[in-house]
C-alpha cells in the first residue's frame, strides 16, 4: 500500500507519521512511506522582489527541512523505507492532487480546532477530503 503522509512540523503530523509507520508495518507492506511538506509561497511574492527568489526558495527549503526531520528519524529509526517531496503551492490541492496520481492512501495529522476555527481560517485536512478521490485518514 503506497501512503502518503503530509508533514508540516507539528505534534499532529507526527503522529499521523507514526500511524501511518504502524500501519505499514502491519500490513507487512515492502512499499515506501513517502512524506509530503508544502508550502504556500503566495503570500511570499513580494518578498521575492525585494531579497530574489532564490532566497525565497532557499528559505522555504529550510522550513520544509526542519519540519521533515522528526518524522524522517521516525522512519529511519522503525526501519520503514520512505521518501520524502517538498513542494510549494496551495497545501491543500498539492497534496490531493499527488495522491490522486499515484498513493493508495493519505494520512494526515489533526490539530483539532473549533468549528469555528475551521470556518473562518479554512482547514487543510477538510480540503483534501472533499477533493481526494484517494481515502484520507485523520489522525489526532
């Protein structure tokens, strides 16, 4: 079962990690575990013009480095075969957009806001429900 598990540095994507490493380990799956990272570099347009895009980019692949670097250790460490993608662009359609070309499953972390919260601010895990064709499994 190939899974993608979309990481963005928090607790939440941690444990959607270490799920996602049980469950393969369960399944006694030789497939790899491969890790997404994505950041929306929209707002950061501007920012180029003023320090260049490489700068930018080298920023952001700094962010997406740290991030990885817990789960990827977890991975190391349960000797799970994994991968890892950095992507930019808007998280949510990112993510859907690869699992629907090529994973069998996605796992995500849930950071568990209010309603509300989620009403106003939007939340990336609902997005890639309603827009994978992919099933999407939530951890908390």
């Amino acid at each position: 079962m190939k899974i993608l598990v979309a990481v963005d540095g928090s607790k939440a994507a941690l444990h959607a990690v270490k799920y996602a490493a049980k469950l393969s380990t369960n399944l006694r799956s030789d497939d790899v575990i491969t890790l997404i990272t994505v950041h929306d570099d929209q707002g950061l347009r501007h920012a180029e013009q003023l320090v260049g895009a490489e700068a930018v980019q080298d920023y952001l692949r700094e962010l997406s480095d740290k991030e990885l670097k817990s789960a990827l250790a977890l991975l190391v460490k349960a000797g799970i075969k994994h991968n890892a993608i950095i992507q930019t662009g808007h998280v949510a359609d990112t993510i859907a957009s690869l699992a629907n070309k090529g994973f069998d499953m996605v796992v995500m972390g849930s950071k568990g806001r209010s309603g509300l919260a989620d009403l106003l601010l939007g939340s990336v895990a609902q997005r890639v429900m309603a827009t994978c064709n992919k099933p999407v499994l939530l951890v908390k």
